[in-house]
C-alpha cells in the first residue's frame, strides 16, 4: 500500500472515531463567581487573572472616539462530534483600560451562568 494511501486510511480512521466523542474547546470558567465580584473602575487585571487565570485570548477594541481598551477573551464550549447534540458555548470578554481596570465585560453562553446584574463605571 503507498503512503499517500495509508495516510489517507488514518485520517479517515480519526475521523471516525472523533464522531464518536465529545470535543472540547477552550477552558472552563466560572462565571457567576466573576460576576458577583466584578466591580468595572475598581477591579483591576491582576485579580481577573486571580478569578479566571490566562485568557484564553487577547485582543483591542478601538472606540469611535480613539480611545482603546484592552480586551481579554475566556471561552469554552463543548458538544458531540459530528452530530453537534448537547452543544454548549459560553462566552466573556473583559475589557481593561490602559490603567488595567476593568472597564466592562460583555456575557454571552446558554450554560448555567447568566449576568448577575448590570454594571457599568459609569453608576
């Protein structure tokens, strides 16, 4: 059998065998225990990384007027393979301002965990 052919059988090998398990992406986190806690304008970087860890990623978000914020993104999701039953995805993005506070963050999942209320640095 060439290689190519034997390459070709694995792949399809794993691919069905994948079909049959669960895929995970991203790590898990606590939303509620983030969101009883958070304070934006008080809250500073080194205690979300305390709560939550690393992020899972990083980014900027650019405001109309020029000003920027840091943005740090946790996810986590989860759900069959290729079927996509008891799919589940949860989502929160913290953004910081250049003196590292919380500035605000923004929820998005269908897991146990919903906005605790609203805040803003603004109240």
């Amino acid at each position: 059998m060439a290689s190519g052919v034997r390459w070709a059988w694995a792949i399809a090998g794993a691919v069905l065998v994948a079909g049959c398990s669960t895929m995970k992406v991203g790590r898990d986190f606590d939303y509620d225990a983030f969101g009883t806690r958070v304070q934006p304008g008080v809250t500073d970087a080194a205690q979300v990384r305390e709560w939550l860890g690393q992020p899972v990623g990083r980014g900027m978000e650019v405001n109309a007027d020029g000003s920027r914020v840091d943005v740090w993104t946790y996810y986590f999701g989860r759900g069959k393979i290729p079927s996509g039953s008891d799919v589940s995805f949860k989502m929160l993005q913290v953004k910081l301002t250049p003196e590292g506070k919380v500035a605000g963050y923004v929820w998005t999942g269908d897991l146990a965990g919903a906005p605790v209320e609203e805040k803003s640095a603004a109240k």
